[in-house]
C-alpha cells in the first residue's frame, strides 16, 4: 500500500503495509502467517542484512513497536519494556471477568537494532521475555546474530534474512516507475541492483535521489547521483594500475578520483569482483587479495586516502612480474 502523503520519503511511502505485500522471503513470510493464523506465535529473531525485510515483516503485523536503537541500556528494558509487557490492554479493562486469559491478545515488543543492545540489558531482557511469556511475545532484530547473547538466541525461533535477488527487486522497481511517472531505462534499473547489494532499502533511496538529480535515469545519471565508480572507469584504474609507473599510475589515478568524485574504498570494491575474474597464479592473486584486504582495513580506521591509493598501486606493482594467463590483450574477459 501507498501512502496518500506526498512528503514522505520513498522508503516509507512504498513500504509494504501487509505480510502479502512483500517482495521477497516468501518462506519466512508463510510461516509467520501460519503461526499467526492458529494463534502460536514464538519469540522471534529476525537477522539478516540492512534492507533484506526485517522490520518491514514484523510491521505488517505489529501492534508495537520500540526501536532499541534509540536507547540501548538496561533501563529501557527495565522501565519501557517492563510497563508495556506488564500493563493491561484495553481489551482485558474492558472485558467480562469471565474471560479465558488464554483468548485475550498477546503483545507485541519490536526490538530493532537490538545487536547495539549492551550485554546487561540483553540479559535483563532474558528474564523479562521469561517472566511475561504469557502475556507478550518478544520479536529481536539484529544485523548481526554473532551481537545476540546465546541466552536470548535460544528463546527464540530465528529466521534469516537473505539479500533480495534481482527477479524479486525488479517488480517493485516497477512498481515504483508506474507511481511515480518516471522515465527509467533498462541499464538504469539494473545499475540500482547492481549497487544495492540485495538491500532493497538501499535501491529506493538511490532510485528517489537519481529521480531528482535527472528527468532520464540511466546508468550513467544512477553511478553519478550515487558517487561510485562506473564499470569503464574501473576498467581504467585496472589497466593504469597494471601498465604504469609508480609516479604516473599516481597523477591518474588521483585526476580520476577527482574527476569522477569516487571514493577509494568503492573502488577498493570493485577491484576485487575484476580480479576474482582473472584467471592468475595462485600467488599472484594472493598478492593482490592480501594487498587490496589490508588497504580496506587501514581506510576503515580512518587512514588517508592518499596514502591509501599509493599503497594500492605498490600491491601492483608487487604483482606486475607474475603471469597473467587470460589477461594479455588488454581485454577483460
């Protein structure tokens, strides 16, 4: 379902609003409606990467919801979770005091992000989930399940949330280009595949910042809204990395970053899909793996760029005296 507001965001505004709305996880899908449908809904744990339907799932039937993101210390649990999980609904005021317990609805407590949840209030958690069984039901929602207390994982049933497929996306895409009116070319809807990574979140944040950016979205407007490099542009970086000097490789490989505002580790990204495609020595490849693991790892704590990209191009040069079986025209294959 649509909402009638015009200023919501895309991710909101196309957010599917009941269980047969979604898209994708049709397994996990059909078992939560059976569990619901006779009336024997577990604890949950959903886990999964960002914009797989978490949230989304449990929404389309959720009566509460309490984001642990927000506040993630044992007061939350003690104070929030416990009035909500303790207090009584409107139904049970209301209701003849003949009324079996048993038919009376159960709660629901959403926690997102619970895997920013401290481990003291994970176990708190764990004596609350014990102690209002009857009463609640407790859905956990994590990107991260190795982040959950083992106490908390075997309370609940776990579903996995699986990055969404191409043919599970393109629908919604669809649906989405009717909507809104929009002109979308082929090359540009899968361009918003290929740079969400299975995170359906993710494409709809690119598609509604590309529908403002360019009347044609195409795959050049979808790379250039988002900032990553575009597969020619790669093809680029590879063969100066491969045929130049360290001082040359250097002054294009910095005009180019510029020139087409990417960032080092996206390019860092797509390197390593090139390289899985070359058909190298053994030790060749554990060269340029090794090289191209320990840069990402340096950027991710905050190291220079510049640095960076020097470093990139000494892990080739490192390489550039081994044999490379297929790649000897020039060409990728």
């Amino acid at each position: 379902m649509v909402s009638d507001s015009g200023n919501l965001p895309w991710v909101e505004k196309y957010r599917p609003s009941s269980l047969s709305d979604l898209v994708s996880q049709e397994e996990i899908v059909n078992s939560i409606s059976k569990m619901i449908a006779e009336d024997r809904l577990p604890h949950l744990l959903f886990y999964g990467p960002p914009g797989t339907g978490k949230t989304t799932t449990i929404l389309a039937a959720a009566t509460k919801n309490l984001n642990a993101s927000d506040e993630r210390g044992i007061d939350v649990v003690r104070n929030k979770i416990v009035s909500f999980a303790s207090s009584q609904g409107l139904q049970d005021v209301f209701s003849s005091t003949n009324t079996s317990s048993a038919k009376r609805p159960i709660k629901l407590v959403i926690l997102d992000e619970a895997d920013a949840m401290t481990k003291d209030a994970q176990n708190a958690l764990r004596r609350i989930i014990e102690k209002y069984t009857d009463s609640t039901r407790f859905c956990i929602i994590c990107n991260y399940l190795s982040k959950i207390i083992p106490a908390l994982q075997s309370r609940c049933t776990r579903f996995r949330f699986a990055p969404l497929k191409q043919e599970q996306v393109m629908p919604r895409i669809d649906y989405i280009i009717k909507k809104e009116e929009l002109n979308v070319t082929d090359d540009g809807k899968d361009a918003l595949f290929k740079l969400s990574k299975g995170d359906m979140r993710r494409i709809i944040n690119c598609f509604a910042s590309t529908a403002l950016a360019t009347d044609v979205i195409n795959e050049k407007g979808v790379y250039s809204c988002v900032g990553y490099p575009r597969p020619n542009v790669v093809e680029k970086i590879l063969r100066i990395l491969l045929d130049s000097t360290i001082e040359v490789a250097n002054q294009k490989l910095s005009e180019m970053r510029l020139r087409h505002s990417v960032a080092l580790m996206d390019i860092l990204d797509e390197l390593t899909d090139k390289i899985s495609k070359m058909d190298g020595t053994p030790k060749l490849l554990q060269i340029l793996y090794d090289g191209l693991s320990a840069i990402e790892q340096r950027l991710s704590a905050g190291c220079s760029e510049r640095i960076q990209s020097l470093a990139l191009i000494s892990v080739f040069i490192q390489a550039r005296g081994m044999e490379f079986e297929k790649y000897t025209n020039g060409d990728m294959e």
